[in-house]
C-alpha cells in the first residue's frame, strides 16, 4: 500500500503545470500505487518465470 508519506513527496516532486489538470495528478498516484503493489508481490515471492508468461500470452 502506497503511503501518506509517499504521496505528498510525490505531489511535491509535481512540476506547478501538473496541476493545471487534476486528472494528471490523479494518474501520477495511481501509476504510483501500481507500481508499489507490484514492488510488494514480488518481494512475498508472487511471480511468474518470463516462460510461465509467454504460455498465458499464447491464450491471448
């Protein structure tokens, strides 16, 4: 889960015309929380191998 913490250092860390359009720093948290879920999963080990993912492509 993404922290308080982290959130307002990256609202900080925002260029002013970011908030121009509330829906940019919108993303900006939401790529954000992304990104420390997957961090997250894999350090309690819930991965695939790359062959395990080129089957699951092949359903695609």
């Amino acid at each position: 889960m993404i922290t308080k913490q982290k959130i307002l250092e990256t609202i900080k860390a925002m260029p002013e015309e970011n908030f121009d359009d509330l829906e940019v720093v919108i993303e900006r948290l939401v790529l954000l929380e992304k990104i420390q879920k997957g961090i997250e999963q894999a350090e309690r080990g819930e991965t695939i191998s790359i062959d395990e993912l080129k089957e699951e492509m092949k359903l695609w």
